[in-house]
C-alpha cells in the first residue's frame, strides 16, 4: 500500500509548474461552436494568455464546441463564464488524444458548461497544475485517463487533476475512468473522478459513476485507489455532498491485487451533511495476495465525520477503513466507520432512493419516508440542503436526537406540504403517513464465498429503524437472531437467510440470502 501512495504521489512533481502570471484584464466572447477562427473558444484563450490582470471568457454560444486538438494552456489568469452546462459541451472530438483543459499555475474559474470526452494519460479532462481552479455548475463527465505497458503502468484522475487548490460548487463529476494495463511490474490506477494533492472543497456537488480500474495482465503487483476522490496529501472539506456509485477494481496481478477506497482514499477530510454510499472495491482472486479496502471510505490519515450517511458498500471490503472520528450524528449502516458518539447510528440501513434528479444542480439520494435518517441529524449551522431546499424540516410526529435540531442525515433534507398553523400562527408541518410496508432486509457482510474459514460472521441491517430478526442456516428452522450473526459450520456448501420485522410486525416477504463453499483443509 505504501509504494501504491509513493507512486500516485509522483504526479504532484510530474505534472505541476507552468509559469504565473500577474496585472490589468479583459475581456472576449466566444460567438461560435467551431473549433477555431473567430469567435472560438480556441482564439479566446490564446488571446487572453497575456501578462494581465484576471480575464473575463464569456461563451455567448451553445451546443457543443468539438475540439480537433488541445485547446491551448491557460497562462494568465481568468474566467471562463458558459451558458449553463445543459447549453455548452466542450469535447474532443478528434481520434487523437488530449484533455480539455490544461491551466498552468494561475487563478482560474469555470462556470456553467459541460467537460466531457477527454483522453490523456493522467488528467483526462482538467489538469490544474498549481494555483486555483474552481469549478461552477461545471459538470466533467465521460473523461478518461489510460496507459497500458511498459514496467510500471501509471494511469490516474480521470477527469480532474489537481496540484493546487481545488473547489467544486454545485459541479456535477460522473463516468469518468482511469485505467491502468498490462505493465510487467506494477499497474496502478488512481482517481477515477478525481485526483488532488492540494486542497479540496467540494459544496452541494455529486461524484459519481467514476472508475479506477487496474488490469495487471500477469503483472507482479496491481493496484487502483480512490474511485471517485483521491486524496494525496491535501485537506479536504466536503460538505452537502453526494459520493456515489464509484469504484476500484484490481485484477490479474500475480503477486497482489489491491483495491482501496471505492468512494473516497485520503485522510484530512471534514465530510458534513454528506452522503457516501453504493461505491465498490473489488479485486478478482487472481494475485497470492488479495486486498480489497474501504468501498466507500479509506482514510489512512485524520478524518471527521458528521451528520453523514455511510452506506450500502459493494464489492469486497466493508465500508470504511481507517476509523475516521466522528462529530456526532452520522448513520454507519455496517458498523465498519468505528463512530462512538452517541447521537450516531449504527447497523441500520439508511433507507435511500436511487441517484436521480430530486431539485438541485445534480441528482441525489432521497431519502425513503420510513428512513431512520429523518430528523435525527443536525444542521450544525447550515440552512439548506444539497439542493438548497430548507434544512431542517422538522416533522412533529418523530422525536428528534437529543442534542439535534431535527435535521435529516446526509446530504439530502426531506421535505414536507406545510399546513397553516391555528389562528394565523406559524406553518405547521404536516406529519408521516403512517408505515404499513413492510422493511426490505439486505446482508452487509459475510464470509468469503469460496474458503477454509469455519466461522461463519454474517452482519445485516433493516430499511427500518428498531427492527429485530430471524435466521435460518441451510435446512434449520427460523429462530431470533442477534446482528452480527456467527455460527461454525463444516465444510461444503451452506445457505443463510435473514428476514427483518419492524417494530410494526411487518415481515421482510423476500428474506435476504448468501450461499458459500468451505474447503477441507486437505
């Protein structure tokens, strides 16, 4: 693990220093889509790179600019302003490779366009390489970084990278890969959204969908990290934020395989009213040594966590590593995160709806009505939601966390129709329909599908809060269970079920199963 950070720490020195710039802007209009002449994007930065104050870039145009070679590298300070990033696609459109963005050390902003389409080795759509970069409703999507062979295959940040200080402000990072193959040493991926050794903060955006994907081809050692944010050294502030559906995958190593931090690998990060849940780290079976780390969160360094959903891990690996601290009020659905406050929750699933277009720049979790996330939370100042819709929103009929202000956990605040309040007072909120459905029941984690191990450990969670269980272990009766489950079994094939039962009585109709091999030992 220690040579897969020296070896994505070498892009800091690889991949920063372009020169600076200093005194008095302008401005231009970018009045066409064509790729270059008058009125291109092309001709605007080419004349806006002049030893000057902060330049203005307005993009007037809509559609989408295809690019036929690199744009020219940003050496003076500026600001490229878009006509909304569902008006304005900046894309390569060439068969040969290149990023779309490439600026030097200087103080740059983007706003309200689409990034998309790029391909380099590292930094497939942004390279920012010093200074800032702050990025506005900018959605970066569909970007890639590949290299394939040589003795150490490094391949990283997929869509952003960044040496200097990074802000992402109701931004939009999803689908983007860094992909790594077929080196006869070492083949290492990093960052499939994002790679940052500076400083990083991210407000009311969503990364998603990203990938770091090592294929080691008989390869010694395989290695990805940081599937959708990958943290090399800076801090990071994360806040009304949704880190979602990303992941890491090492695969055909000889030696190793090691995947970590299908979410998020990096320590120094303060997560608040954020949401990290469905990221995946995987590795194949293929290496003597398998390791798979922290699908949503590894954090080797100093952490904070607080009022943060951290839920439904994929893959292999539970869903944290690395013990971030906790300030209260988060919900750890399998218990891997180690929080010990006492207003957090633990081994209750949180009840969210798919990623999807719920208000707001990008799409979020919503949380289910019948969610153990309402109203135990607290806003620990902030007033709205990712979507910017008002937090909290209190509902009188569940009794808030000691301590809390009623405000929902992670990144999404539910909503409720106000009802005038008796005599013309405040507005009252209306409460939850009562629940008459019964809880769906999913296992967190158990053993490995095919080993030696006797000891079976099963941990599982419930949609709804205060629910209890049953068991069933291959061709034995139903009976109460405690979570986490452990049983010794002897080898050959086995089948558990476990059904949840709210506190209602309502019974899990389609109870949750695993099957696995043990092997004898000779």
């Amino acid at each position: 693990m220690r040579r897969l950070v020296q070896l994505l720490g070498l892009l800091a020195a690889v991949l920063a220093c372009l020169p600076a710039s200093a005194a008095a802007g302008a401005s231009y209009t970018v009045s066409s889509t064509a790729d270059s002449g008058p009125g291109s994007l092309r001709a605007a930065i080419t004349s806006s790179n002049n030893p000057d104050a902060t330049d203005t870039i307005t993009i007037t145009a809509t559609g989408t600019i295809q690019l036929l070679t690199a744009l020219p590298i940003v050496i003076d300070d500026v600001t490229i302003a878009g006509p909304g990033a569902g008006s304005l696609v900046v894309r390569r459109a060439a068969s040969a490779p290149f990023r779309i963005f490439q600026f030097g050390s200087v103080n740059a902003t983007v706003r309200d366009l689409t990034i998309s389409n790029g391909l380099e080795t590292a930094a497939g759509g942004i390279l920012s390489s010093g200074g800032s970069l702050t990025l506005t409703r900018v959605v970066v999507a569909d970007n890639e970084a590949v290299l394939e062979g040589s003795n150490i295959a490094l391949a990283t940040a997929g869509g952003i990278y960044s040496s200097g200080s990074l802000t992402l402000r109701e931004s939009f990072v999803h689908d983007n890969r860094a992909i790594a193959i077929n080196a006869s040493s070492e083949t290492v991926a990093g960052g499939g959204g994002i790679e940052a050794t500076g400083p990083v903060t991210v407000e009311r955006s969503t990364i998603s969908g990203n990938s770091a994907e090592a294929f080691g081809g008989g390869g010694a050692e395989t290695n990805a990290a940081g599937g959708g944010l990958l943290l090399m050294g800076g801090l990071a502030t994360i806040v009304h934020s949704t880190i979602s559906g990303n992941s890491v995958l090492a695969s055909e190593g000889t030696a190793s395989n090691v995947g970590l931090g299908g979410g998020l690998y990096g320590g120094g990060v303060t997560l608040t009213g954020s949401t990290v849940a469905r990221n995946a780290a995987s590795t194949d079976g293929s290496a003597t040594i398998e390791l798979a780390r922290g699908s949503n969160l590894q954090n080797p360094g100093s952490s904070l966590i607080r009022n943060t959903i951290v839920a439904e891990p994929l893959g292999e690996a539970d869903s944290c590593w690395g013990g971030p601290s906790s300030g209260g009020f988060n919900l750890d659905e399998d218990g891997s995160c180690g929080l010990g406050q006492g207003t957090d929750l633990t081994g209750v699933v949180a009840g969210l709806e798919p990623l999807a277009a719920n208000g707001g720049f990008a799409p979020t979790h919503a949380l289910t009505t019948e969610s153990v996330a309402v109203d135990r939370g607290d806003s620990f100042g902030y007033a709205a939601d990712q979507r910017g819709l008002p937090r909290p929103t209190d509902f009188a009929s569940i009794s808030n966390t000691e301590g809390g202000d009623g405000s929902d956990i992670g990144a999404f605040e539910l909503q409720a129709p106000a009802v005038p309040g008796a005599g013309g007072g405040p507005a009252l909120v209306t409460e939850l329909p009562p629940d008459r459905t019964p809880p769906n029941t999913r296992i967190v984690s158990g053993p490995p599908r095919l080993g030696f191990k006797r000891l079976a450990k099963f941990r599982f969670a419930s949609t709804e809060a205060q629910s209890t269980f049953q068991c069933k272990l291959d061709r034995k009766k139903w009976k109460a269970c405690a979570n986490p489950f452990e049983h010794s079994v002897k080898p050959g094939r086995h089948l558990f079920k476990v059904r949840a039962i709210d506190r209602f009585g309502n019974v899990d109709p389609t109870p949750a199963r695993f099957g696995w091999r043990v092997k004898p030992l000779s």
